[in-house]
C-alpha cells in the first residue's frame, strides 16, 4: 500500500470511528414525554400506591367472610417437690399422677363471622374503591404534571438556543469592529479609549455567548433528570416543526372553554370531587359505631395429657369437643366516641368541599394566566418583528458609518444595544407565545405538540 493510499483508509477509518461516536439522534418533545411517563421516579412511586390500593381493596373484600384459625399448644410441666400422686386438671378432666415431668397437648380449630356492624365492612368497601380511584387520578395528575414541566424546559432549551445564535452573530460582528478599530487607532482616526471600548464589547459578547450555553446546559440538566437520564449518554433535543408567523399568531383558545374542558377532564378536578365523595361515605361509616354488631363463632377442640392412665387416643377420643355462639354488642355509653368521630367526618367532608372550591378557583386562575401570557406575547412579537427591522437596518448602517469613521463609539453600540434587545424581545415572545398556547390546548383536553 502506497503512501497516499495508507493516509485515505486512514482518514476513512477516522471518519467512521467519530460518527460513531456519536448520537445523532434528537429527541422530539413526544419522545421525551413518552419516556419520562415510563422511566419517571415519582410516578413509579405512583403506580405502586396503585397497587397497594388493590391489596388493600382485596384485604377489606375478605373481611366480608369468616375467619379460620387452627391452633395447637404443647407444653411440659415440671413439679420437682412433688413427693407423692396429685390430681391435675387438664382441659376441665382431673388426672392423678405422681410423675414429676406431664406433657400436655391442646388442639383447636375456630371460626368467627362478623354478620353486620351497621354496615361498616361493606362501606369500608366502597371507600377503598373510592380511594384507589383517588390514587389512579393522583398519578395522572403527576403525569401532567411532568408533562407540563417537559413542555416548559423544552421551550426554553430552544429559546436559549435561538438566543445563542443571535449572541453568536453579534460576537462575529463585535470582533470584526474590534479588529477595525485596531486599524483607525493605528491611523490616528480614534482614541485609545475608543479602541478599549471596542474590546470591552467584544469580550462582552464573547461573555454572552458563554453565559447563554450555560443555561442551555442547565435547562437541559433539569431536562434530563425528568427523564431519569443519569449517564453520559448524548443528549440533544429537536427543533420546533415550523416557525412560521402563522403558527405564532395562531387563534388562541376561549377562557371558558378551555375552564369548561378542564372541570371535566383534569384529574385533579376529579379527585377533589371523589374526595368529597369518600368523605360522605366516612360519615356513614362513623355513624354505623351506634348501631349494634353480631358475630357468630364456632370451633373444635381436643387434648391428651401424660399423666393419665389412658392412652392418647383414647384422651382425645373423650375429650372432643365442639361450639358455637352468637355475640351481640350493643354500644351504651363510650365516652362520646361515636359522636365525636362522626363530627370530625362532617368537618372532614367540609374541608373536602372547600378543597374541591380551592382547586376550581387555581384551575380558573392558571388558564386565566395562560391565556394572558400567550395573548401578550402575541401582541409583543407583532411589534418586536417592527423593531427587529428598524433595528436590524439601523445597526447595519451605524456599523458600515462606523468603519468609515463617521459614526463614534458611543453611537455604535446604542444601536448594538438596541438590535440585541430587539432580537431577544423577538425570539421571547414568540417562545413565550407557542408554549401557552399548548398548555391551553393541554388544559382543554389535547396532547402537547410543538
């Protein structure tokens, strides 16, 4: 393999090495959202309560039914003063035996149904269904939640990235002024005051640029903790699908509708309401403490002891025996208790109803605020666009007066001053403008889609 060849295939295996190095792949606002609902810490932490709402769902079911328990005890006796036969009763049968050492075995099976409680076993039911409801709403509002907060960093990554071209441009401008600065001075044509000016505004827009990729770097940091993204993998996120003015300046969503859409779709408007629900069933469950309760039991039971002069077999035979009983308690007098938990359920169910008010009125108050923002910024990215113009035309022609030295210092970066500020008012409200409108379609029922 000849020289030239030898640099070729090393320069493609260089090539092919770096490209594979890297992860071109973006990640589109869904992709992000998707992922954060599978691998998002919280609402796996959500999902289990879920779960352990289903256990306890099952537990309070099978408190409907009887209970089953088989017992057994085996234990040995010791009388080491004993010096001649005694009588020992065991399981109400006397034995007489003169050992020191008796071993005892005693077996039982029993059974016991609560039959009725005033009714409380079967609303705890309902209340736990009520509850696990509550909690399958909770995670879907974090789920919102997370999806919200996704929207606003992704709109701000792009902002700040946007944002980052502009500083980037004006630094490339900056640094050409400088260099010709370098020259008028070398001419005579401005002071060294001028020309420090000049470097000053150079190494400012170089301090912009590296302020602006921090809070790229930040917004994505928050960005990947969302997501659960803890290694070092390649992490960059896509662009909007257009820009245009038109999607900018799009119709916004009515307050009313979107409030109306809301108060019947937002999870946490449900769960208010389930709440006040729940809290209605707690007091039918405090008031079942006045009611009387019945329970039936039954059971088996045998035994055998050492010392007696039958055989084991023999003892358990005789001694078998079987029961049942039915217990009714009624409640006289418990120290108010009754009372005071059935009071404490009517308060508990008022502040339930005042919650439920709380959360209408928040809901109202962030669509009020949403529709504002994108209303706003609409407006203020209609006249940035006329500023942006002014100001984009102006500083161009202070720059090319400037280098023909017939603009000063001072002047010159008025209108740098003035064309950043435009630009950034630009590129804020229309960000600004796209991400409320989304949240507002989010509140109404629609997915989130840049």
């Amino acid at each position: 393999m000849n020289h030239k060849n030898y640099l070729a295939c090393a320069a493609l295996l260089f090539c092919t090495l770096q490209a594979a190095g890297q992860d071109s792949t973006k990640w589109s606002l869904q992709t992000c959202i998707d992922y954060a609902m599978e691998h998002n810490i919280q609402l796996k932490q959500n999902r289990v309560a879920e779960e352990q709402g289903a256990a306890d769902l099952a537990q309070k079911k099978a408190e409907l039914f009887p209970s089953l328990s088989l017992s057994t005890t085996q234990s040995i006796d010791y009388r080491p003063l004993q010096k001649s036969a005694s009588n020992i009763v065991t399981n109400g049968i006397a034995n007489s035996s003169s050992n020191k050492f008796t071993q005892n075995g005693n077996y039982g099976l029993n059974a016991s149904w609560t039959i009725w409680d005033g009714g409380a076993n079967r609303k705890n039911v309902k209340a736990q269904k009520l509850q696990n409801q509550i909690s399958a709403l909770t995670t879907q509002t974090t789920a919102n939640s997370i999806q919200e907060q996704i929207a606003q960093l992704y709109v701000q990554i792009l902002y700040s990235k946007d944002a980052l071209n502009v500083n980037k441009a004006m630094a490339e401008t900056a640094e050409s002024q400088y260099e010709r600065g370098k020259e008028m001075f070398e001419q005579g044509q401005i002071s060294k005051a001028d020309l420090t000016q000049l470097e000053a505004q150079a190494s400012s827009a170089q301090y912009d640029c590296v302020a602006t990729q921090t809070q790229i770097a930040n917004y994505t940091r928050q960005l990947k903790e969302l997501l659960e993204i803890t290694d070092s993998r390649p992490f960059d996120i896509a662009g909007l699908q257009t820009t245009s003015d038109d999607v900018t300046i799009q119709a916004i969503p009515n307050v009313q509708e979107v409030y109306q859409a809301a108060l019947n779709s937002r999870p946490e408007i449900k769960s208010s309401r389930l709440n006040v629900d729940a809290a209605e069933l707690d007091i039918d469950i405090a008031k079942a403490g006045y009611y009387p309760s019945i329970s039936l039991s039954a059971g088996i039971g045998d035994s055998h002891y050492s010392g007696s002069r039958e055989s084991a077999g023999e003892q358990m035979r005789q001694n078998f025996n079987a029961s049942a009983g039915v217990t009714l308690s009624i409640p006289l007098f418990d120290n108010k208790r009754n009372k005071t938990n059935v009071k404490k359920a009517k308060l508990d169910k008022m502040d339930s109803e005042l919650q439920l008010l709380d959360q209408q009125k928040q809901l109202y108050s962030t669509i009020e605020e949403y529709w504002l923002n994108a209303y706003n910024n609409q407006q203020q990215y209609v006249a940035a666009l006329t500023q942006l113009k002014s100001a984009q035309s102006s500083y161009e022609l202070l720059d090319e007066q400037f280098k023909n030295g017939l603009k000063n210092i001072v002047e010159l970066m008025n209108g740098r001053d003035e064309l950043m500020s435009a630009q950034q008012n630009k590129l804020q409200s229309q960000y600004n403008a796209l991400l409320h409108i989304q949240l507002l379609k989010f509140y109404k029922g629609e997915s989130i889609n840049l």
